[in-house]
C-alpha cells in the first residue's frame, strides 16, 4: 500500500463512528450521479463519503458519455483514498498481488480478456498475469462454440489464487449466477403472474425463444405463444437481439436455489383475430391461404394469422378423386379456398378447394347430348363396367351390358387405365353427376336407333324389325 493512502479499515472506521453504512471492498453500491466530470464521476454512495468512478469507464465504443446526473448505477467498491470511495464496474489494468488477494476475499469483480482456448478452458489475461477460466465456468450456458469468447473482455470471480499469483483460477459463471440470483430476488419481489414485461431476445431454440428479461434472469416464450399464427420455428417471428414485450404465465421455483422458470406469451398481447372473423371473412368469400397440417379426413388451411380452416378430403377437388390429402397437397403450400361456413363460437371454418376452382358439372347438360360421339381416356375397368374420363372433373360409366350387346365386345373388353376410346353418349343426369356412355352400336337398347347410322334404320323394310333390318343389310354388302 502507497505512503499516504489510507487502510479499508482507517478509512471506514472514519466514517463508520458518524453513523454512516458499513462499506467493504467487493460490496456492490447502487448510487445517484451527483456529478460527470471532465476525468471522474462522482455518485451518492449513500454514506458520508462520495464514491468516484473514472469517466473513461462510463464511455462507449465511440467516446461518448453513458450516464448523466441523476441516473442511478450499480458499482463495486474496489478501493478508497483520504476523502472517498473509488467504484468501479470491475477491477482492471495493473494490480499487485494484495488488490488480487482482495478481490478473490471480498467476491469483487476482475476484468480480464480472453486471449485463447487451451485444453479444458481458456487462457485469460487478468491484471498483466495469466488466469485459467474452465470452459463450464465461462458462461451459465451451455457452450456451443468455445472460439466465440476469444478476444472478448469479460469479468470474473477469483475462485482460487495460489503460488504468489502463478496460479490463478477465474469464473464468470459464478458472477453470472451471483447477479442472477439478486435479480431473482428483485424479480420475485415486484412482479407476479400477468404482469407485462419488457425484455431482449437471446437465443432461439426449436422449441421457443428465451428473453432476457433483466440482467441474469431470462424467460421464455414457448413456440406455441410467440404468435397468434402458427410457426414452426421461432425464427420465422423474431431475432435475437429483438426487443419484445410479453406477458408473465407462469412462475416455478427449479430444484436449484433461486433459479425460476419464467414463462412469457407474446400472444396473449397481441389482439385475438377471432375476435374480429365475422368482420374480415364471410361464407362465400374466395380467399388464398397456406397448408399448415394435415390429417387423414383433410387439411388445415390458414387463412389469416392464427386462423384456421379445414378443408374436407372430400372439398378438395372436383377434377380428381382424393383419397389421401398428403397426395394432393404439402404442408406450406398456397392454395385458393371458398369459405363455406363460419362459426365463431367454436372456432371452426369450413372451407372447400373444389368450388373455388369451379364445378365442371355446371355446363355439362350442354356440353353433352344424347346420341353426341366423344373421345374419353379410360380410368379404370370394374365388373360392372368401364370409368371414362371425358374431361378432368367428368366422368361417364360404360356399363358391361352394354358392351356385351356391342357388334365388337372385344375391342372395348381390351382397353386398359390410359388408353383412348371413342363412346356415345347415353343419358346426363346431371343433378346427379352421371354419364351413362353407349357403343353406339349396342343391340337390344330401348334407344338404339338413336345412336345407329340412320341409313340402316331407313332401308329397313316396314314391319321387318330389327331381323329384317340385318338382312337387307347383308344384301346390301352383297350388292
């Protein structure tokens, strides 16, 4: 100790008889500023000496001041001369053995840069001497990438100083739970369940975000409350580094001591949209929304924010037969939907793909006639008959009783799922959504002339029926 400078223990029993507070090196002060000089800053210790901090700790990365009288700070008491207290953020620069000493005793904070990583740990420069900082002590959080904290300065807690200062060994993690643990006790003290807080995104996890929501104390806001709309990763609704409100759900105690588990919901700030659906949407509105799941009986389309409908398996195509949604649409993909009703109470809207595309049955009683011949691709053969496509959405039915009173039942017996036919057209139903499909040359068919080339018909001799109608036939190849 210098000649002239006073001991911890002169100076503060100096003060200490006149009824001031007890202070000791490593105690943390939180005081007003009463003046910003040109070197020093001098603060309300809240005794009957002022503490003083250099200005040039009080200065951000482009010079200038960060505090100004009034503001409140936090410090630590790392020394004293014959009228005050020196503060400061943290001990730095050149020290003797004694201040290290002092600092390990009192639990004071010690700046020190990272210069590298070295097995189990990192190399730290600590005072102009070498410290070893455990890789688990560098931070409370799990360690990801050790070569981040290189280059940075930090400030630890001595955990043990051997050998006259050769061996040093340093925590920030100690000095992080330290300061979480004083945060937790003011948390707990002035805030409870439904409260709003203010806080900053710290890192994302598939699961949530974890925000800080004070110095030490972090919370977090679960995938499912970041927002009214549905995410599949917290990513795609903040950043790190973002500033967010939220509001307090939940509040536990861990198994360790004055550790909590803070729950956040960004959501339950932020309006309820269905609260406002009868007036944004209405049945019969075409609208585009995005697939978000899907299930077996359909798929979830989201419409607005945190707004959901379901489209029916059933609603999804007029044009294709659906038997499985995930072979019709994927998660993510945007399509056009028709609302078709809305229930604000439960919270259920139906919506149908099919009719925002269009009901191809609409114009089909006339676009095909009775007696009319067309071109179809075959779908499938069943027992009772053959599905032909004529259009994407139509589809008409050659029964097999038809096919049988055919002039050439083998040629449509043949045909298989893809290939082309050309058919007649039997009866529309169109309220039903059936096409009865002829040959065109089917026998027995209560509306076979119809359908038969109308010079057979006419040279047909009166009275003959259809046995005279084959033989004048025959005699007509004859000729």
């Amino acid at each position: 100790m210098e000649e002239g400078e006073a001991s911890f223990a002169e100076l503060f029993e100096q003060y200490s008889d006149g009824g001031g507070d007890s202070l000791n090196v490593g105690d943390k002060v939180s005081g007003t500023i009463i003046q910003v000089g040109e070197n020093a800053i001098f603060v309300d210790t809240g005794t009957k000496l002022d503490g003083i901090v250099e200005r040039e700790e009080m200065l951000d990365e482009e010079g200038n001041c960060t505090v100004k009288e009034g503001d409140v700070v936090e410090l630590y008491v790392v020394g004293s001369d014959s009228g005050s207290i020196k503060l400061s953020r943290a001990l730095s620069g050149i020290g003797g053995l004694n201040m290290l000493e002092e600092a390990k005793s009192g639990g004071l904070p010690v700046e020190g840069k990272v210069e590298s990583t070295c097995k189990g740990g990192f190399n730290v420069a600590l005072m102009q001497r070498r410290a070893f900082c455990p890789v688990s002590q560098i931070d409370n959080r799990f360690v990801e990438d050790a070569e981040t904290y290189v280059g940075k300065t930090l400030e630890f807690l001595i955990t043990k100083l051997e050998q006259h200062g050769r061996n040093i060994v340093v925590s920030r993690r100690a000095l992080l739970e330290r300061e979480t643990a004083a945060a937790t006790e003011s948390f707990v003290a002035g805030t409870k369940v439904g409260d709003e807080v203010e806080g900053t995104v710290t890192r994302l996890a598939p699961f949530g975000a974890f925000v800080e929501i004070m110095p030490g104390l972090d919370g977090l806001v679960h995938v499912s409350q970041i927002s009214h709309a549905r995410i599949g990763h917290p990513e795609e609704a903040v950043t790190v580094g973002q500033k967010i409100k939220a509001k307090i759900v939940g509040i536990e105690q861990t198994d360790k001591p004055g550790r909590l588990k803070i729950s956040l919901s960004m959501k339950e700030l932020a309006q309820d949209p269905w609260d406002t659906i009868a007036s944004t949407f209405a049945e019969g509105d075409k609208v585009t929304g995005k697939v978000v799941r899907l299930a077996d009986f359909g798929a979830f389309v989201e419409i607005a924010p945190g707004v959901d409908g379901l489209v029916h398996v059933s609603e999804m195509s007029y044009t294709k037969r659906v038997n499985k949604p995930a072979d019709f649409v994927s998660e993510g993909q945007q399509v056009a939907v028709k609302i078709k009703s809305i229930d604000p109470q439960t919270r259920r809207i139906g919506l149908s793909m099919k009719d925002a595309e269009g009901d191809p049955w609409m114009d089909v009683a006339d676009k095909y006639r009775p007696g009319q011949k067309v071109q179809g691709i075959v779908e499938k053969q069943e027992q009772f008959g053959i599905f032909i496509q004529l259009e994407p959405g139509i589809t008409g039915l050659l029964p097999k009783s038809v096919i049988a009173r055919s002039e050439k039942p083998a040629v449509f017996e043949k045909l298989h799922s893809g290939d082309t036919v050309e058919v007649f057209i039997g009866e529309v139903k169109a309220a039903e959504r059936k096409i009865s499909l002829t040959t065109g040359d089917a026998q027995e068919n209560g509306d076979w002339k119809q359908f038969a080339p109308k010079k057979q018909a006419a040279s047909a001799p009166s009275g003959m029926g259809m046995l005279g109608a084959k033989l004048q036939e025959a005699l007509d190849k004859k000729k």
